[in-house]
C-alpha cells in the first residue's frame, strides 16, 4: 500500500488513476477532484465530497481564505469510498470501519471486494533458512590466517577463544563459523563492545541450541535430524530478531 506522507493517510493501491498523477505535494480544489472522479463516478459532486467530509470520511485541507484543497491521499480515499458504495453497497459504517483499517496498515481486498485483511507476515531477507543453516564452506584456517581476514588484533583473538566465542576443530583449524563470529566481533568492537561483553551471545546460543536438542529428543518428525534442527533454529532467529525489532520500535 502506497502512501501519501504530506497527508499522513493510506492510499489504497491503483487509486490515484493512471494518466493523472498528482505532483508530489500537490493540492486540488473542489472542482479538479470532481473532473478526476466524474468520469468514473458520473453522479458525484460538490455536495457529496462536502457530506463526506463531515460523516469524517475525508479530511481536506483548508486555505487562510477557507477553500478545501484536496492531496493526492484524499483523492485516493473518495475513490474508495465512492467505488464501495457503488459496488459493494456498504454504508458509510462498514466504509469508515474499512478506511481505519487501511490507515492501520492492513492490505486492501481488491478484487476479492471484501474488508480489508491483516497483511502476511513477511520473511526477514536477513535470517538465514533451513538450508543455509546447513549449507557450509569448506574452509580450514589457521589463526594467523582468521586473524588476516578479519582484521583481529592478537589479543582480542584469545580473548574471542578464552570465552568460546570461537573455537578450533579438532584439527587446530578455524571454520566458516569462526570466520562469521570473528568479522561480527570486529564490527562491534567498533562500537565499544569487546569480547567480555559477547559472552552473552555465547549463552543465549546455548541455550537456543539446547532447546532444540531437547526438542528433537521428544519429538519425530519427517527428514534428517540437521534439516530439523536447522528448520527449528531459522524459526528462533526469526523469533530473535522479531524480539529485537519490537524493542526498538518501544
């Protein structure tokens, strides 16, 4: 759903009409919104945008000189009145209950011609799925070599290892995942953050990871033990960084 910012009102998609763009910022009179409308809507008028402002289902501006002046949004939201009450007979009610629903950010029916409906959840292009959970590199580093890639100076290397944010495989080697946990480690130090300040990351990781063990260990399901529990950790990263958005939000 678009929206009109200079007057803070949702525009229902395909409203404003194709060949008559308003300018950004653009303010109409009276007459201007009636030749946009009467080809479409034959029997609107003066009188009716009038009532419908006063039924509080249009809000246009006024000049110091009292004349209506009409944005880009109010155009949008005359259409959508007028057309519900053409083709789905609703009263102005049922029209008001719509328009409030459209202004909170819900998803216009369209064609479907019923009220408008609560919006999908979208999925965060940042959290990893299922498959790129288990998807790795094949990479063996050596500490000097993560240490070069990453920009880690010697010191807040150990101090990443000494509090298990990174680890050497069996091997003595550094994998993908230490490569991701060092590049993060770098980028937040940047910001004041050092390595005693992550241990907290370490335990919440933990605690995730054994939620899911605990999980698999009570419940089958279809596919391999890995593409479950990685199905299960993309939800809980979703879910985190859900958490996470809300608090700034507050």
């Amino acid at each position: 759903m678009a929206a009109d910012t200079s007057a803070g009102r949702a525009v229902p998609p395909g409203s404003v009409p194709t060949g008559s763009p308003l300018p950004n910022g653009e303010r109409l009179t009276i007459g201007k919104v009636l030749g946009l409308l009467g080809e479409e809507f034959p029997d609107v008028s003066a009188s009716k945008i009038r009532f419908l402002e006063a039924e509080g289902l249009v809000t246009p501006e006024r000049t110091p000189s009292g004349y209506r002046t009409y944005s880009a949004a109010d155009v949008a939201r005359l259409r959508y009145i007028l057309a519900a009450q053409r083709d789905r007979y609703w009263p102005l009610k049922v029209i008001r209950e719509a328009l409030d629903a459209l202004d909170r950010g819900l998803d216009d029916a369209g064609a479907e011609g019923g009220q408008p409906k609560p919006p999908a959840p979208s999925v965060d292009p940042h959290v990893p799925s299922a498959a790129e959970l288990t998807r790795r590199r094949d990479i063996a580093l050596t500490g000097p070599e993560l240490r070069e890639a990453t920009g880690l100076d010697r010191s807040t290397f150990h101090a990443l290892e000494g509090f298990g944010l990174i680890q050497p495989r069996p091997d003595g080697h550094y994998g993908e995942e230490s490569l991701a946990v060092a590049a993060a480690a770098v980028a937040l130090a940047e910001h004041g953050l050092e390595p005693r300040h992550l241990r907290p990351f370490r335990t919440a990781a933990d605690r995730e990871i054994g939620l899911v063990e605990q999980l698999l260990a009570t419940r089958r399901g279809d596919g391999s033990r890995d593409e479950r529990a990685a199905e299960v950790l993309s939800a809980c990263i979703a879910l985190h960084v859900a958490l996470v958005r809300a608090g700034l939000a507050r």
